[in-house]
C-alpha cells in the first residue's frame, strides 16, 4: 500500500527557506578564489624594474661623461619596458586588483647621486631574483622573468661593466 507523501507546514519551508538563506552566504564568499601566490612574487619584480628604472635614471643625470649616460638611459628604458611587462601580465592574471601603481615618498632626505656601481649592483639583484622566480614558474611567466633575468645580466655584464671599465 502506498503511503501519503508528508504534509509540509509552512512553518517548516520558512524555517528551511532562512536557514538556505543564512547557508548561502558564507558559501558565495567562499565561491571567489584568492589570488594565486605568484601574484606578490611579480608584484614584488615590478617594484624592482621600477626602483631600477629610476636609479639608472638619477645616475645618468648624476653621469658626466656621454656614453656611460647613454647605457644608463637605455637600461632604464629596459627597466621600464620590464615594469610595463609586468604590469600587464599583473593585470592579466587578477585583473583591476592587481598592484600596478606605487605610492612615492617625497620626505625622503636628497643623498648622494647613484652611480653606475650602484645600478650594477641593483640590476645583478634583480636578475639573480627574476631567475630564481623563473625557475618555479612554467609558460609565459617563465619566459618573461627569464628574459628580465637574462636583460638585467646583459645590462650590468656587458654595456655597464664596459663604460665602468672605460672611466
């Protein structure tokens, strides 16, 4: 013999419709994922080709001799290009979240001028760093940290090191 479906009060759908209610909340929250942890990592190789950028610029106005000013202003255009790079892929990856702009101090006391040894020294940092983070990643990202990498080398082996050795 077949038994009578239950009876539903209304009680018990507005007590089951609340607790749906109060449930799908946290569930929501939960549905959008936090950015991936190579998010801080580019972040953090974004402010260095900014930094970079912009010691290679205080030193090439701090340089007289013309050729060393030259490399200098070139590898702080490589510097920017690297930071633009890496903003867009910032961009790509968590969209209008992503850190693409820096806040600037302006209490900071004026210091000596940077030299070329200093930026040599900032960029072997910095392709030491972006090699070390090219090798946990895999795809674009690997490519584009290794070429940063191999850029920033190139910048304090080859044409700084040259106008260092020629002073």
């Amino acid at each position: 013999m077949p038994s009578s479906p239950p009876t539903l009060s209304r009680r018990s759908v507005l007590f089951g419709a609340a607790a749906l209610a109060l449930l799908s909340g946290p569930v929501a929250a939960c549905g959008s994922s936090p950015p991936p942890p190579e998010v801080d990592e580019l972040a953090a190789q974004l402010e260095r080709a900014r930094a970079d950028s912009q010691l290679a610029t205080d030193a090439a106005t701090a340089t007289p001799p013309p050729p060393t000013a030259q490399a200098l202003t070139a590898v702080a255009s490589e510097r920017s290009a690297h930071a633009q790079a890496l903003s867009d892929e910032l961009i790509r990856m968590v969209g209008d979240d992503a850190p693409t702009t820096t806040a600037t101090s302006t209490t900071a006391q004026p210091t000596k001028a940077p030299t070329t040894q200093d930026v040599i020294a900032a960029l072997r940092q910095s392709a030491e760093a972006a090699a070390e983070l090219a090798a946990k990643q895999s795809g674009y990202r690997a490519g584009l940290l290794g070429s940063i990498a191999a850029s920033c080398t190139a910048a304090y082996t080859v044409a700084l090191a040259q106008m260092k050795a020629a002073q």
